[in-house]
C-alpha cells in the first residue's frame, strides 16, 4: 500500500529569503561568525552579508556556500521542491542531528596537545593549507598516530616530551601563514577524538574560541586509528 506524506511547499528554485533562512540557521548552529563561513566557502564576508540579507548572488557563489555548509552543491541553485518554513526548519534539525560539533581552541603550549594525543583516535584537517605543504600536514599525521598509538604507555615526562615533537612540526606549518587550533569530541559509543585544524592566520583572532561541524562522512575520511 503506497501512502502518500503531505507536503504543504511548492516546486521550484530556492528564493534568495529561503536561501538566507538556511545560511543563518546553519551557520548560527556551527558556531561560526559570517567571516568564518565566508573563509570556508572562499567568498567575502560581504558576499555572506549580502546572501542572508536576501540578495541575489552568483549561482557559483551558491554553491560554494553551499559546500561550506555540508549540502549539496545544488541545494541552493537547482529547481527542486521549495520546502514550507516548517519543512525548512525540520531539514535543519536533520542537518544538526548528522554533524558533530566540537569546540576549538587556542593551541598555546605543547601541554595542550595532550588533549589530543590521549585519545583512541586523531582527526587532522590541514585542507586549508597550501599544497606544497601537503608533505608537512601528512608527516604530522604520521607522527601524531605514530606518538598516539603509545602515548598511554609513556611516562608524563615522556608525555610532555611526545608533545613538544609534535608542537614543533605544527608551528613549522603555521610559519607558512597559519594557525593550529585543537579540540576533542567522544562518540555516542565512547570512542573519544583529538582533533588538529589549520586555519589561515588572518582568519582567526587570539583567544577567540569557536566550534567546528564536523560531517560523518568526512570523519571516516581522517581519522588516524
């Protein structure tokens, strides 16, 4: 028996109001200030303005913020089924529920890191940094999982030592223009994650704490067991 699920919205290319509903929501739930989205999704903070005031911007703009917000490309720009502001705000709610959000923090010492290397596995996401820095991002990733895999068998002095190794190759990689936050989140099932993320230097400010979404997907993708 086929039953049909009422929908109450109309077939059609997302108007510029729904699209600025979604990016605030969205954006609101991933912690992140308009200048945070604009860096993720390679775009201006005054093109974000613009989009959750209501106007109008390039199709490609669309969907490079629609990438930054884990959608489809075309989620923004393809004429598909316009859901009622009822139905938007269950599709938020399902988005939130998909993601897992972890606070990030100021990396200030090496004592921090213990923060990461403790944990049953490492997320490490260097796709901010440059490509002829890509051999550097995956000599960390190796020297963190290869410190992780014994860190709760070291001594804390050891530790301390484990962590100073694993500082000095994250600060040869923001000498490059960037800057290493870290945070650590733990699984439904109790499997806990330190996570390393690289930003642009002029992205960021001191002291300023943020939270990062962090897609399933994409999860299975980069962490280090």
């Amino acid at each position: 028996m086929h039953i049909e699920t009422k929908t109450t919205g109309t077939y059609q290319r997302p108007a510029p109001k729904d699209i600025a509903f979604m990016v605030k929501e969205l954006r609101a739930y991933f912690g992140w200030k308009q200048l945070a989205l604009a860096d993720e999704a390679g775009v201006t903070e005054r093109t974000v303005e613009r989009i959750e005031a209501g106007i109008t911007v390039s199709d490609d703009t669309l969907r490079k913020v629609a990438r930054a917000l884990k959608l489809r490309e075309g989620a923004f720009t393809e004429p598909s089924y316009c859901p009622s502001e009822a139905e938007l705000m269950a599709e938020v709610k399902k988005i939130r529920d998909q993601h897992t959000v972890t606070e990030l923090h100021d990396l200030s010492e090496a004592r921090d890191l213990e923060n990461v290397m403790g944990q049953h596995g490492h997320l490490i996401d260097g796709s901010a940094v440059e490509d002829s820095l890509a051999e550097a991002v995956a000599s960390l990733q190796d020297l963190v999982r290869d410190w992780g895999d014994i860190f709760g068998d070291l001594q804390q002095s050891e530790k301390v030592g484990a962590c100073r190794s694993v500082l000095e190759s994250i600060r040869e990689i923001e000498a490059r223009g960037y800057k290493a936050r870290w945070g650590r989140y733990t699984t439904d099932d109790k499997f806990t994650v330190g996570v390393l993320v690289f930003f642009k230097s002029s992205t960021l400010r001191s002291g300023e704490n943020f939270r990062i979404a962090i897609v399933p997907r994409w999860l299975m993708r980069n962490v280090t067991l």
